[in-house]
C-alpha cells in the first residue's frame, strides 16, 4: 500500500484515471479474443503485454514487488497471483485474468474470470454469483456510505449461495499507486469503515471460493489457492465515488463481446448488470 492516508482525486484525474482503465478492458478482450484449450499462460501475458505497449502504456504488475509478468493468471483452484507459464489451458478449466494498465500516471486495475469449454453448470453458477456479488457492492459504492456497506453487500450476496468470501485479500484504493488506501474488504459490517466520499477511487473485487474460505499460499511465493482445492471465482472494478451514482470506470463491454465470438468461452451473465 502507499501512506495511509487516501488520496482523493479531482474530476480531471478521474477522467485520465478511466482511459487507463478503460485500456485494461481493452486487453482483456484482447486476451479473450484468444483464450482456447492448447493455450499457455505465458502466450496470454505476452499478447498481453504487447498491446498495453502497443497502447502506449505499462504494465501495472510487472515489476510490482519484484512481480516478472503483466497478467495474473489464475486457473480453476487458484484463487490470484498465478504466474504466467507453461501451464496449458484445457477444456473445463475457469481462468481468472487479473490486469493494471498504467497511463496518463494513474493505474487502472479490473479481472474478469473465463469459463473454458464444457464447464459444469455448478462451476458456471460460482461465476455468476462473484460477477453479481461485485455488481452489489459498486451498487453501494456511494458518497456518505461506509466501506463496510460495500463489504456486507458481497459478502451477504456470496455466502447467501454458501460460498467462501477470501478474508486475507481485499480490494483497495487505486490511483497514482496501483494500491492506495483505503482497503475494501469482501466481508464486513453494514456502516462501518472508513467513510466513502467523492473522489475516493477504489478497486472492488470479490474473490468467491465454492467451498470454504481458507487459503494458502504457493512456495512460488505468490500463487494463492483454496485449501480444499475447489474452484474460486475473481471479478474486479475500478470505480470513482461521487457526488451521485457509483462511476465504474473499467467496462466488461468489450470483453464480453470478445466472449461472445469465442465459441471456446461460456458468457457469464450475472442477476444484474
């Protein structure tokens, strides 16, 4: 994280701050433009990388804390930070995209997770409840709220399905610094947490596990999986609190219309859009 104190951003910044995360949707659907079974993570994080470049901008991750690659990728169990490699996608896998964009000297930071081929209707359903569950949450993200309402929504929505909400990773502020205060929880108390007020820009992003919420991580040092194995799902926004409405400013739009000319990919439609 950077200093504790959060940093509010004018409405000039906010618009810079969206065209980078805009950008990050516009790499996602780049990626999911190629997303198939044969496919390897590193051959994801590579076009990755070249169309952030192409775009005239960075990379958020790489080089973060000493981070070597410009995606996370995490599949089926892994719940984030997986590292691009070897691993090949295969039919019935889900795989969690996580980028940040930097440009214009803000970040933007969003993830989306991809169901491959013949994915169980159970797993689908995992995908679908994480997707609403960020939509309830940004749902909240209003001036004079509490984080806590942000969490409480998730967090209700999610474990309504009995699902695990991941307690160790938490969405953040984002701005100048990819991680910014404050930090917003996928759990929590309805009106507790530091106060929302206009703009306060912050990353929303449920991490739901089918089973229990206990994690651990990988000897790799980022890897983070279920302790039990089971899938889990990431969705992720950036969005700017204001004066009225919650201002997303990633968009799933062009990724969800990659999805919907990959016939390799199952679009995940949540209860609210």
């Amino acid at each position: 994280m950077s200093s504790g104190v959060i940093v509010y951003k004018t409405k000039e910044e906010i618009e810079l701050q969206r065209e980078s995360s805009l950008l990050v949707g516009k790499t996602l659907a780049a990626i999911a433009s190629h997303l198939k079974p044969g496919i390897t993570t590193q051959q994801l994080d590579t076009i990755a990388e070249q169309f952030i470049r192409d775009h005239n901008a960075e990379p958020s991750f790489k080089g973060y804390h000493g981070y070597k690659h410009s995606l996370c990728i995490s599949v089926n169990e892994e719940v984030v930070h997986g590292i691009p490699g070897a691993r090949v996608i295969a039919d019935g896998d889900i795989v969690s995209i996580d980028c940040g964009v930097f440009k214009n000297g803000f970040h933007g930071d969003s993830a989306y997770t991809f169901p491959i081929g013949n994915v169980s209707e159970e797993v689908l359903n995992l995908l679908r409840v994480t997707k609403t569950s960020l939509m309830k949450g940004i749902a909240k993200a209003r001036n004079g709220n509490r984080v806590g309402d942000i969490s409480a929504a998730v967090q209700e929505y999610a474990e309504s399905f009995g699902y695990g909400v991941v307690r160790e990773l938490v969405g953040h502020g984002v701005g100048r610094n990819l991680h910014e205060k404050p930090e917003v929880p996928n759990y929590g108390k309805r009106a507790s947490g530091p106060v929302l007020k206009e703009g306060m820009v912050i990353a929303i992003e449920p991490m739901i596990n089918m089973g229990p919420r206990h994690i651990r991580q990988l000897k790799d040092g980022w890897t983070v999986v279920t302790l039990d194995r089971a899938p889990s799902a990431h969705f992720e926004h950036t969005v700017a609190i204001t004066s009225g409405q919650p201002d997303v400013l990633s968009s799933f739009q062009e990724i969800e219309i990659a999805i919907t000319k990959n016939n390799n990919i199952t679009e995940v439609i949540s209860t609210i859009s």
